[in-house]
C-alpha cells in the first residue's frame, strides 16, 4: 500500500515540475492531461501559439520528459499542437 502512494506522491511532483519549467521557458502555452496512448504513466498535450516553433517546443518536452524519467522512474508523454 506505501509504495502506492509515494508513486502517485511521485506522478503528482514530476507533473507540477515539468509543467512549471514548459510555462518558465514559454508563457502562454496551454497545458492539459490527456487520456494514455499506451503504457505511459502521464500523457500531455501542450497547446501553443502558432509563433512558436513546434520542433522546438517538442525537443524542450522531450528533455523534460527524459529529467522525470531519470529522477522518478516515470515515463511522460508530451503531444505539442498548435491553437486554432
């Protein structure tokens, strides 16, 4: 039962942290939980103004991904559109 809740303990801080450092590094996007493609333990979809590039955007979630991954064994899945 412990290691229950310090996983979800775990979600719940690498989610705020790599939503704080995406909105620090671009203000204005839009950041929602969406439903998990497949065995992902998080899925994003992270909505920006059409003045960013998106490679960009995409090669910063993934860093980001990769530091959750590293530090909390959780695997995060960052899906960038553009508003319409």
């Amino acid at each position: 039962m412990q290691e229950t809740i310090v996983t979800g303990k775990n979600l719940a801080e690498a989610a705020a942290k790599f939503v704080d450092s995406l909105h620090h590094k671009y203000p204005g996007i839009k950041i929602e939980p969406i439903s998990n493609y497949e065995d992902e333990d998080f899925t994003f979809e992270i909505t920006i103004p059409k003045d960013l590039p998106i490679d960009q955007v995409e090669e910063t979630c993934h860093k980001e991904c990769i530091k959750a991954e590293d530090k909390y064994d959780l695997f995060f899945l960052p899906k960038v559109v553009y508003e319409k």
